[in-house]
C-alpha cells in the first residue's frame, strides 16, 4: 500500500493512451499534452481504450535507486487491471 500527503493530486488523462508506452513516452505525454510538470511529485492516471487497463505514473527528482532512471528522469510506473 502506498502512503501520499495530502498535497498530491491525482490527474486522469481522458483520452486512451497506448499501454505499450514507456517511462519516456508518459513523461512526453503529461508534459506536451496535458501540459503539467511531471516531476511535482502528482500521479498520473493513464487507461486503454476499452478502459479495463490502467497505468499510474509517478514521477520524482532523482534520489536514489528504488525508481527506475531513464533519460535522467526517475519514475515509477504501476500498472493494474480494472
């Protein structure tokens, strides 16, 4: 179970994302098309078109090894079924 301060806000991308995308390809679409900063720290809800699919993207300054580096951006990525 994940524990978030009060001040994080959540953020649902309407339209349907191509799960296929990466670290790199979510942080391209939370800065170019929802025009956010992906590193404040704020989760970002992506789903496929039949909506039974979800990705969570979480993404802050690089600290440490627990996430994932790419690109110099550090993100972790969850993914679940509805």
């Amino acid at each position: 179970m994940m524990h978030l301060p009060a001040s994080v806000r959540v953020y649902l991308c309407t339209s349907a994302c191509d799960m296929r995308r990466s670290f790199d390809g979510l942080h391209a679409l939370v800065t170019q098309s929802m025009q956010l900063d992906a590193f404040g720290g704020h989760l970002f809800v992506f789903s496929n078109r039949r909506r039974d699919r979800i990705k969570i993207l979480y993404c802050i300054r690089p600290i440490g090894d627990f996430f994932r580096r790419t690109n110099g951006l550090s993100c972790r990525i969850w993914r679940g079924n509805m």
